[in-house]
C-alpha cells in the first residue's frame, strides 16, 4: 500500500514536474511581469487617483477616494480641484515652461558638444577608442551628486573660477556664478553629455567608412557629405541621446536645487518641495501626472527607438 | 523482412520508418511548409534538397520538435511524435553552426545527452569514449570546441548527436561550414558512419551535388512543396520539370511539339526553327508541345561533322570557358538557340588546330535517348 | 581623420575630456586643503579624512547604502535576467506589448515621479493590508530593484540579441528539458551580462538620492541623502574628502570589470 502510494506521489511530482517545464516560458515571464505590474504601474494609478482626492490635513494628508457608503456601492468623491489649482496659478504653468525650455537649450547643447566627441571617438583606431569610450563612461559610475557637488566648487563666489578670473584681472570682484540659470546649463550639460554620446557613438560605430568616401568619390567636399551622408544615417543616434537627455533634465531635481537654489524655476524641484515642505500631496500628484502628460510622447518616441534598435540587432 | 531489401522504397507495401502525412507550418500568412507527405524508410540517408526559403529547415525542424506543425502529422518507428517536445523524441539533430556548448569540453558535450538521459556514470565515459574514437578524436576529449579545427567541430557535432543512439539523425547543412577539399573527404566519412551504424539520416542541404553523392533518395523543394522525390540518378536522368533540370544541373531547354511517334521514339518539331529531332519516349501523344531538355555533357561537339549522331546541328563558339578537366562551350546555333555543351578535355589543348576556340565553326550532335521531354 | 576636420574632431576631444574631468580633478584636490573654507588654499593637510573617518553617521550611511546596493543589485539580476530573456526568447505573449513599454520607461523616467508614485503606492499598501510596517531599508531596496532590473533586462536583452537559439536548441534535442537548458546552457552564456548588470544596479543604487529620499522611512539615512544634506547649505571640505574615496573605489571597481570582460571578450573572439 505505501509502495502504490509512493509510486503515485512520484507519478504526480513528475507530472507536475512536466507541466511547469512545458509551461516554462510563462513561468519566466509572469515573476518579472508581476514586479513591474505591482511595483511600477499600480503606483501610477494610486498617483492619479490621489490627484484628484481633496486635500485634508491628517495623515496621510488626503481624503479617501472610495468611502463605504451606506449601501453596497462606493460613493466616489472626486475633484479636479487640483488640477485647476496647477491651471490657475501662474506659478506652476511658468515652472512647466521654463522646465521644458531649460531641457530643451541644454539638450542642444548637449547634442553640440557630444556629437563631435562621439564621431572622434568612433574614428578613433583600436586600444585608443577603448580608452576613450572608458573615459566617456567613468564619471557615469562615480556619483551624480558628486560631480554636480564638483561644479558648487568651480562655480561659488570664492569659488575656482572666480579666483582664476580675478588673479588673472579679467574681473575686480566676484560674479555671480552658483544659482544661476547660467549655473543649471552647466550642470545638466555636464551630467547627461555621457547619455548623449553613447548612443551617438553605437549608432556611429555602426558606420561604414565607405559611405563618405563613396560621397567624396562622387564628388561632395567634406561639409556636403557631412551634410547629406553622415548627418542623415546619425539620426537615429541623434533622436536616441535627445531623448535620454530631454526627458529626465525636465523632471530634474538635484541640479536647479544645488546649482540653481531659489532662482531657477522647475518643476521636479517644485514637486519635492510641495511634497516635502507644503505636505500638499493630492496637489504633488497632480503636478507629477501633469509632467508625465507633458513627457508621455517624447518617451513613446523613445520606445520606438528603442523596440526599433533591438529589431536591427536581432 | 522490407528492412533487408537496399531499396525499400522501391516495394509496394514496404513500411515506412518516418511517416509525414499531410504536414503544414504557416508563419502568420507566410506558409513555410504546405500540405506535405512523405515516407522514409530505415536506414536511408534521405536527402532534403532545395533553394534557400523553400520550407526544408522548417521541415526539418517539424522532425526535431522545434517547430509545432499547423496541420499534419508525423510518425516515427509507428509512433505519433507530432506534439512530442524535442527533449522526448528518439531523434538527434546535428546543426549548422554545429551549436557545441562552448562552456563545456568535448568529452561533456558528447556526454550531455546521456546524462540527461540518467545513463549511469561508467556507461556514459564508455560511450562516450567509443564515439570519440569512432570519430577520430580520441586525444581531444578535454579541449575546449574553440580548441578545435572546422572539421574537428563538426565530428564532435556529430559524436554528440549520434552518443544517444537516435532512431534518426537530422543533419542541417552538415557540411556548409567546411571548406571545399574537407567537404569531400567528411561526405564520404559521413557515408561509412550511417552504413556502419544503421541510422536513418535525414539531411537537409543547399548543394544538389551534396545531395546526389550523399543520399539514398532526394526530395526537391520549393515554396513548400516536394516538387520530386527520387533517387539521385531517377532526378537527374529525368527530371520533372524544367525547374528541376535548372536546378539540378543544368539544361539547355527547347521548346517543341510532337509530330509523331514511332514505338518508344517520338520526332518532334523545334517551335522556332520548326527543325526536327529524335527523342526517345514512352508517354507524349502526337500534338503535346513539351520542352526538349539536353545535359550540356550529353551533346557531342566537333570540328568535324557527327554523322553517328541521331540528332545534329552547326554553329559558331561564342564563349568558351576552361574549368581544368572540362571545358564549357556556348555555341550559337543554326535553330537561333544559345547551347551550352561541357566536353571533358581528354587532350591539353597546346597545339593550335584540334583546340575549339571562340568563333569557330563547330558541331553539336545528341542521340535519341540523350534527351527528356519535360511536360512543364 | 585628415586636415582641418581632423584638427578640430581633436580639439573638441581634449574640450570635452577637460570638461568631464576637470570638475572632479579640482574637487579631489581640494579636499588636501587643511582651510575650512574650501576655495580658500591653506595648506596640504589629510584632517578632512581624520573628521571622515572620526563620523559614525557616515559610517551608518555607508553601511546602509552599501547593504542597499548588495540587495538590490543581486535581486535586479535575478528579475532583470528573466525579463530579459522574457523579451528576447519568447516573442509572443500576452501583453508583451505593456512589458516592453514598463521595461523601457524607468529608463527616463523623472526620478521625482517614480519616488513619489513609489511612496504613494507603500502607503496605500499600508493602510490595505499593514504591510510595509514602517518605510526604510526594504521601501528603498524595492524601489531600486524595480528600476535597476529594466537596466539588467536591456543588458540580457541586447547579449541575447546578438546569439541564436542554436545551443539551447541543441540541448533540447540532446534530451534537457526547457528549465535545465536555463540552467545548463542559457545561463552559462549570460554569465557576463548578469556581472555587468550587477555591477551596474550596485552603482545605480549607491548613486541614488532623489527616490530613496521619497520612499525612506525616520532613521533610514543613505550614503546619497547623507551628502545630500551637508552640500545643501554650501561647500564642506569633508564631502571633498568622501568624494575622492568614493571616486577612486569606483574607478578601481571600473578599472578591473572592464579588464575582467576584456579578458573575457578576447577569450571568445578567439573562439569564434
């Protein structure tokens, strides 16, 4: 009897055995999927859900959505109240302009002084273009903080730069450098040119030598062929390192707070600080889904570039 | 006993080992493989030969279990493997890019399938052992595959495929990775190792010539389909169509109407130059308008006239080209058709005189049953 | 690379190098500076690194940042390199669409979003079922791991681009079932991708101050919000100090992967 029960144990482990690894590509997929489900899109919604929740001060500091009514059904109390709030206050539609308008100047900027890097390095021969991708992607692992941290020491008022320009008496006393406009370019610039230029560079690595020649070969001078050969097959590198650039130095925060302090207006700094100091989270929602609608098509863009590379790849 | 018999297929009633009934795979819209059947006996080396898309790596695939058929079936030794798993088939696959695991040595790769398969530990280094040494490899069995020559590879490919004793072996381009002289030499290896071991091979290949020296019969594909199954010399000497005789080989093609036929010879009637030739054949009616088809090495060519011939033209060289052992001529003719003639050069053409060169007068001379008519 | 153009592709090269290094260059030298005022040259001194090390608050940071980063990375591997091989191998399932799209999005998204989204979703998660008790290390490790993992599935999803199926194919022919050719075969090949996705999430988490900020909990101070709050009202010779340590163990730790995969890579070109 323990033997028939054993063998039917055993008969059962294995069948079940079979029937997870003739389902293993589900299996794989769902741990994954699930994480992502629970961990990155529901949060999305309780985001827009309490951005539409009144205000209260209790903690947490807004109203319930769903409150049990007396009957069966929730009554639903929704408003739109903050939204409006964004809309009515010049404040924030001014924050979402110049946020938008510092990520774009600074991505041009970024697209300016990466793409000829980006094209030397991919120039480059051998070892030396190792070298020089290594030394484009070293400060992307040493810490963001600290090197936006390095730029309040060139830029303070006693700061390196100051101190340089004096002694050399180009200046008589300090300029303003550290909370500036001038300041945020900076520091954005120098904190994404590494998400600029590698993309730029996969995409120009990817390039055959032969197309310029054959346009030289046919007669373009160098300007030409740039123009009409180069430029147009970079453009997907180009659209890529854009991208990676605009989209996060939109929603920027520790650059306009240590470099800019008080003077620059934009919005990620804007959200911390109504959802650390004002406490005001229904509104922080709101101002989080109001970014995300501004940045939802550049990053759709993104994706396609994205599926699309992977599909070259394949 | 059918088993016994060298040409199994050849006997009404034989039973097949391999049996694809009716077997379908569409991709979307695309339909690799359409609606085909085919049986395949014990111990042949079977030949899937065709142009690159035309469904046999699909097919093959179907046999390994890397591909579930959308309709169909398919029985191997009697039993429906149709939605079996590769992991649970009798069947060993030798592939491509050879796809040694290069995390492991010779020897593990060999022994992958036996452990898998929980042969205890003695039998497995024994095997394994007899199939190293099978192949020739006996003093390679700790380096790594990328410690390996090209040909060295592919003999471990084929170890590792055939340690498990599969009831068949589905080769993939066996040979395509090697180069010319090695390609030879493994065609012939890969010959003694079947005939030695018994197991049916099922080879896809590309190379029709590949496929004639390696196999008992071959299947033709194209978009899908068998377009005909045979034995090498039967698809060669007569091919079924002019798609076959192109591909297979080449052809000079004319095309002709019946004027009549005599017994097993017909005369028939060069549509453009309305000339008349002999051709031998038991099946035309007097009135079809099939396409002549003549082998380039089957027509005589001479400076001289060929009065031994049944079939004769002129014509002057247009190119010759000289490929060591055979030369090929292209001889525009008197019936205005370009025909292309490949003779052995049994003489080193030093002296001037005997040596066909371009523009020289010539003749072409063929007999009745040097020629096919094909239908289509 | 001739003539004029060559001349400036070389100028903007020395530009942009100068322009990356410089910044940090001049940040470790200052922190030798025995003045207090950091601009300010008083001197070669190493008391900034006394007064570092002298600091049990950035002791507890670090310690705590570094737990963080071991956690996340070695989880973000595990979930990363299933969703990798999820995107690569399997091409069609139900709502591939969705997962592509929830892979590729923490990529760019506004930190400030995700941490807010993350915070909202561990409160809600409190008020429903109690769990997470309270918010520190585990809220700051889960929210790592769900942006680091999309970093690692790329990583995955890009090596794995690259190779056929042949040799998982082959092991199946050979008799492995699908799980054991993860293990046997797939595994194996990705060995490297997972390093440098580990290696990666390690550093994405070390590096992060904006959502461990939203999603910690009272007590829970990372390396990142340690820094944060000194530098805030102005420059400190100390951070200088933690700077230059920070930046040359990163550089060695970067030194050495990229000589380890180096290895590697020559190994297997010289397979192929």
């Amino acid at each position: 009897m323990a033997e028939s029960t054993a063998a039917v144990n055993s008969g059962m482990l294995s069948r079940l055995g079979n029937w997870l690894q003739a389902r293993w590509q589900s299996i794989i997929t769902a741990i994954p999927l699930f994480w992502l489900l629970l961990f990155f899109l529901a949060p999305f919604f309780i985001v827009l859900k309490i951005s539409v929740a009144e205000s209260l001060i209790a903690s947490p500091p807004f109203s319930s959505l769903f409150e049990w009514g007396e009957g069966l059904l929730p009554s639903v109390s929704v408003t739109a109240e903050n939204y409006s709030y964004l809309w009515e206050d010049d404040l924030y539609v001014r924050t979402y302009l110049s946020s938008l308008k510092i990520a774009s100047i600074s991505t041009l900027l970024c697209l300016l002084v990466g793409y000829p890097i980006a094209y030397a390095i991919s120039r480059a021969d051998g070892a030396m273009r190792y070298i020089l991708l290594f030394l484009v992607i070293l400060p992307f692992w040493t810490s963001f903080l600290l090197r936006v941290y390095a730029w309040m020491g060139l830029l303070a008022d006693q700061g390196t730069f100051n101190n340089l320009l004096m002694w050399l008496g180009v200046i008589e006393k300090p300029i303003r450098l550290l909370y500036t406009q001038f300041a945020v370019y900076v520091g954005i610039v120098y904190s994404y040119l590494p998400f600029m230029i590698l993309p730029l560079y996969a995409n120009m690595e990817k390039l055959d030598n032969s197309m310029q020649e054959a346009a030289a070969d046919l007669g373009a001078r160098p300007a030409a062929g740039f123009f009409t050969v180069t430029l147009p097959l970079t453009a997907p590198g180009i659209l890529a390192g854009c991208l990676l650039v605009f989209i996060p130095a939109t929603g920027e925060f520790v650059i306009p707070d240590l470099l800019g302090g008080g003077n620059v207006l934009m919005i990620g700094r804007v959200l911390y600080g109504e959802f650390n100091s004002n406490h005001d989270w229904p509104v922080a929602s709101a101002v989080a889904i109001a970014l995300l609608i501004v940045l939802v098509l550049p990053m759709m863009l993104y994706h396609r570039v994205q599926a699309r590379n992977a599909e070259q790849n394949t | 006993m059918t088993q016994d018999s060298p040409y199994p297929w050849r006997e009404e009633g034989a039973t097949p080992f391999i049996k694809i009934e009716g077997l379908s795979k569409r991709f979307g819209s695309f339909t690799a493989v359409d609606d085909v059947s085919l049986d395949i006996f014990k111990g042949e080396l079977f030949g899937l030969l065709g142009g690159s898309g035309c469904g046999k790596t699909t097919l093959l695939r179907m046999l390994a279990g890397f591909e579930t058929p959308t309709s169909g079936s398919i029985f191997i030794d009697g039993a429906d493997m149709t939605h079996v798993p590769p992991y649970e088939r009798p069947v060993n696959m030798m592939f491509q890019s050879y796809a040694l695991f290069p995390h492991m040595s010779v020897e593990k790769n060999i022994a992958y399938g036996l452990k898998r398969d929980g042969v205890n530990r003695s039998e497995i280094s024994d095997r394994v052992a007899e199939m190293l040494k099978m192949v020739e490899l006996s003093e390679f069995g700790r380096r790594k595959p990328s410690q390996l020559s090209g040909g060295q590879r592919q003999r471990v490919a084929l170890a590792r495929a055939l340690v498990k004793r599969p009831k068949v072996l589905l080769l993939d381009e066996p040979l395509a990775a090697l180069d010319k002289r090695l390609r030879e030499q493994t065609q012939f290896e890969l010959m003694n190792i079947q005939d030695q071991l018994g197991v049916t091979f099922v080879v896809v290949t590309h190379d029709q010539e590949e496929a004639m020296t390696l196999s008992t019969r071959i299947a033709v594909m194209d978009a899908g389909r068998f377009i005909q199954i045979g034995e090498p010399a039967e698809i060669y000497e007569n091919p079924a169509s002019s798609f076959i005789a192109n591909f297979i080989g080449s052809a000079n093609l004319l095309p002709a109407k019946i004027l009549e036929r005599h017994g097993g010879v017909a005369v028939l009637e060069h549509s453009g130059s309305k000339r008349q030739f002999k051709v031998a054949t038991d099946s035309t009616q007097v009135g079809d308008t099939p396409t002549l088809a003549i082998r380039p090495e089957k027509i005589l060519i001479d400076k001289a006239p060929l009065n031994q011939c049944d079939n004769q033209l002129q014509g002057t060289v247009r190119e010759v080209a000289y490929l060591g052992k055979i030369s090929t001529y292209r001889v525009e003719t008197d019936i205005g058709e370009i025909i292309e003639v490949t003779a052995p050069n049994q003489v080193r053409p030093t002296g001037v005189g005997h040596k066909i060169d371009w523009d020289d007068s010539v003749h072409l001379g063929w007999n009745a049953d040097s020629a096919v008519l094909l239908a289509e | 690379m001739t003539g004029k153009r060559s001349r400036f592709l070389l100028t903007m090269l020395c530009f942009g190098m100068a322009f990356l290094y410089i910044p940090i260059i001049l940040m470790m030298i200052y922190s030798f500076n025995y003045s207090k005022l950091v601009p300010v040259w008083g001197g070669f001194s190493t008391r900034w690194y006394t007064t570092l090390f002298q600091s049990e608050e950035v002791w507890a940071a670090t310690s705590l940042s570094l737990k963080i980063a071991v956690m996340n990375a070695t989880f973000a591997v595990m979930l990363g390199t299933l969703a990798g091989l999820a995107l690569a191998r399997i091409h069609r399932f139900r709502g591939r669409t969705l997962f592509t799209g929830m892979i590729s999005a923490p990529l760019v998204m506004p930190e400030v979003i995700t941490g807010l989204s993350l915070l909202l979703l561990f409160i809600t998660l409190n008020q429903m079922i109690g769990w997470p008790a309270s918010r520190g290390i585990t809220t700051i490790t889960i929210a790592h791991i769900t942006f680091s993992m999309a970093y690692v599935a790329i990583i995955i999803q890009s090596r794995l681009a690259g190779t056929g199926q042949d040799l998982e194919e082959a092991a199946l022919d050979l008799g492995a079932k699908p799980f054991r050719v993860l293990w046997d075969i797939t595994l194996p090949q990705l060995a490297p991708g997972m390093v440098a996705g580990w290696l990666l999430s390690f550093t994405l988490s070390l590096d992060d101050l904006v959502i461990a900020s939203f999603v910690t909990g009272p007590g829970a101070t990372t390396l990142p919000m340690l820094i944060y709050s000194r530098i805030r009202l102005g420059l400190r010779p100390d951070i200088n100090a933690l700077a230059t340590i920070i930046i040359l163990v990163v550089t060695i730790g970067v030194l050495l992967a990229g000589w380890i995969m180096l290895r590697q890579q020559k190994q297997l070109a010289n397979r192929q």
